[in-house]
C-alpha cells in the first residue's frame, strides 16, 4: 500500500479520473484507522467474508484472506488489465499497470 | 564394474520433474475483457468508515483499480 501512496501522483494521477479501491477482508473500522495512520489518499472496501474476492477470482491461500491480485476497470466497465498477482516488489508491475491506466486515462494536457 | 552398474543404474532413474504450484483455491481470476462484477462493500478512507457502501457502479464512465490484498498493517 506503500507504494501506491507513494506513487499516488503520478501513477493515479492524484485520482482524477481514476479511482483506487483498495480491498481486503479486514473489517471497515480496521482499513479506516491503517488509512489514518498511514496517510493513505484512497478509498477501502471491507470483503469480510471475501464474496467479491470469489467474484473476482482472488482467493488467498490462507483462509479468509483475499490475494494480492489487481484489476483495472475501464469506464466501459470491463476488466481492461489485470495483474494476478500483482507483483509489487517489482517495479515493472508499476510500469505495466502506469501504461495501462495511461491507455484508458489520457494525459491531462490542461495542467488542472 | 559394479560401481559403472550402480551408476548406470542411477543415471537412468528417471529424474523427477517439480511439482507445479498448487492452484489457488477458489474460482480463477477474472479474464481480461470481462464484464467486472458489481459489488457494495462496507468502505473506509482515513477519515473514518464511509456512511455509504462502495459500489462500482457509482463509478461508471471512469477508470477503476482494485487493488485486492492480504491484510491491513501488512506490506502485502
């Protein structure tokens, strides 16, 4: 999560147009203090449970757990890239998922 | 001539290919190009927990990452 709050700016393009979900299945009350403490920009979704985690195909090996895997959803809603999983001590998953959003975001050329 | 034989013998055992990683339990991921399940899940910001559910469908016409993981206070 470090890395994405880091790379917030430039990655999420400081969430204009795009928005990062963030999805475990820790309870919300928990997500909302680690967001606090840590300073996260994002949004979090509590998957007690981890239903949408079957949904999506992103199942831990470690029960009740949801994977590290990553959807990209374009305003068309379809899954326009995925990375399963992400691998994020690997900075060309970075690369890959930056060239990804910039396909479905283009660059903002106002400056605004 | 028995050490050539024994030898013999052990070179043709066949060498046992690594077992493949077990297959994560669950249904596979989401294929690109498929249509993302809708969802509403209880959300939170660092401000404190959301009064209303996350929905993807609040979100339509713009770009979504989800970003699923282990476990809060993890690096995962």
């Amino acid at each position: 999560m470090n890395a994405y709050r880091d790379q917030y700016a430039q990655l999420f393009k400081n969430g204009r147009k795009i928005v990062l979900i963030a999805i475990s299945a820790d309870p919300d009350t928990a997500l909302a203090s680690w967001a606090r403490d840590a300073e996260y920009p994002f949004v979090f979704a509590s998957d007690t449970g981890t239903a949408v985690g079957k949904k999506y195909g992103a199942i831990a090996r470690f029960p009740g757990m949801t994977n590290r895997n990553l959807f990209v959803v374009g305003p068309d809603g379809k899954i326009a890239y995925r990375a399963t999983p992400f691998r994020e001590i690997d900075p060309t998953a970075y690369t890959e998922l930056g060239a990804a959003i910039n396909k479905l975001v283009p660059a903002d050329t106002t400056g605004r | 001539m028995l050490t050539t034989l024994v030898l013999a013998a052990l070179l043709q055992q066949p060498t046992a290919a690594p077992a493949p990683p077990p297959p994560p339990p669950g249904p596979p991921a989401l294929e690109v190009g498929a249509v993302a399940p809708d969802f509403a899940l209880p959300g939170a910001t660092r401000y404190g927990t959301l009064k209303n559910p996350v929905r993807l469908s609040d979100y339509k016409g713009k770009t979504v990452v989800l970003a699923f993981f282990f476990k809060a206070r993890t690096s995962g």
